[in-house]
C-alpha cells in the first residue's frame, strides 16, 4: 500500500454522551462537567485538543446534553468552530456516537477523542502527521510497562509491526495500551456499521474489523503521559500528577 503524507488534521469528533456509571460522585451530574484542577473535564480536553492544532469540533452529546452544551459554548477555545451532534441511543457503546457523526466526515479524515480522556497536546499532533493510506486509520498506543491494575481496566493491542492485529479488554497477551487517540479515515464509519449489525456496538468493534483488514496502525505515544477518567479516584490521581505539569491555556 503507498503511504502519503497526511495532511495536519484539524477536525475533531468528540465523544460526550455517555453517562459515566463508574463515576460515582454522589449527584447524577456528567463527569465531563466535574473539574480537572479547576476547569470541567470536557474543556479541558478540548483546550488540549486546540492545543495540539484542532480547530473545529464536532461535539457528540448525549447524558445531559444540554448541560453539556452549554459548558462547551460558553468555554471552547477561543478561535475554534464548534458543531454539536444528538445521539439519542447513548445509553448504547461508543461505537453508536462515533456513527452519529457520520454525515459531517464521510468524505474526509478526522481525530476521534474521548471527552473523559486526558492527553498531552504533542501527541495528538504527531497523530495528525503520520503517514497513512487512503483508508488506515492510526490509534495512539502506549508500550510502556503497566501495572496489572492498570492493564487490566485498559483496552489492551496486539500488534504486527505497527499493524493493529486484535483490540479489546482482557487479552491476555498484549503489547500496548489504548490510550483513546484516533485519527480516522472514513472507513471506519462502514467497519462500526458492519459490527453494529453483527451486535457490537464498541467502538473496538469497528476497530478489529479495520485490523482484519490490514487498515488499523498504531503509533507510540513515547511515554507521553494520559488518563481515562472512569473513576472519581482516577481523576484525583490524575489531578495530583497533571498539577506538576504545564496546564492547557484557557479559553
């Protein structure tokens, strides 16, 4: 397959519809409005995001949408585009938000983000400038050792090369972590509507379709540091390490 350079991706779909059941803070409220050292997670991931060089979202609602929707309107980061998108089944898996947005990125190629994951800027950006084919897309794995713990509540990869051959929790025998950074061809939108009709509504449905198919490739965050927030302990550990590190510029 010839690889081409890809160009600096600048679009964005975000995933904020699910209701965080693990997050247990003692209101119904969403976890994306719950504040990482003082901002609501879901802008911290977008100022990051802008950081990195996005400068347009589409923002993937569901839980509280309009909750959401108003955090986000009165604090993206300054010079963005924000697009929101309703997913009415978001009691479904992820799969079914990233389908929901099928219609703005059939013809172009994407970031996908999870609004309850945190990530350094550098990755994403580096993400964008891989090298791919027309129809790869490229997840951002981590292959540094993890603890047990850690392994086990991550979506764990298997690969070949740089080659994406099985994804998906409990493994087993792995070589990387998921660390919830894709840049996405449109492919992808045909593999998560084949595992829908199979049954699968995960995201990692479509990803192991892709993979199947030689489509899926990974790049190596380099020890970058991420979180992904399912816990109100996550947060708290991931406040105390992101507090010694370089915030995001506010919006």
């Amino acid at each position: 397959m010839t690889r081409s350079p890809s160009l600096t991706v600048r679009e964005a779909v975000v995933l904020a519809a699910g209701n965080g059941d693990r997050f247990q803070n003692g209101t119904r409220q969403s976890k994306l409005l719950h504040a990482v050292l003082g901002q609501p997670l879901i802008l911290r991931t977008l100022a990051t995001a802008a950081a990195a060089g996005i400068t347009s979202f589409e923002v993937v609602l569901g839980y509280q949408a309009d909750s959401v929707r108003r955090v986000v309107e009165r604090g993206a980061p300054r010079g963005t585009r924000v697009h929101f998108t309703y997913n009415a089944e978001w009691h479904l898996e992820n799969g079914v938000s990233v389908l929901a947005a099928r219609h703005r990125f059939a013809d172009r190629r994407f970031a996908l983000l999870m609004g309850d994951h945190l990530f350094e800027a550098p990755v994403l950006s580096m993400l964008g400038r891989v090298p791919a084919g027309a129809n790869e897309s490229i997840l951002a794995i981590d292959t540094q050792p993890a603890t047990p713990e850690v392994a086990a509540e991550a979506t764990q990869v298997r690969l070949d090369g740089d080659y994406i051959t099985a994804i998906g929790k409990g493994l087993g025998d792995y070589d990387a972590l998921d660390t919830g950074l894709f840049v996405c061809a449109p492919a992808l939108f045909d593999a998560l509507t084949a595992a829908r009709a199979s049954g699968d509504t995960t995201l990692s449905g479509g990803i192991r379709r892709l993979a199947a198919r030689r489509l899926m490739r990974a790049a190596d965050v380099g020890g970058a540091s991420w979180y992904d927030i399912d816990t109100l302990a996550d947060l708290t550990t991931a406040e105390g390490l992101l507090s010694a590190e370089p915030q995001p510029e506010p919006a």
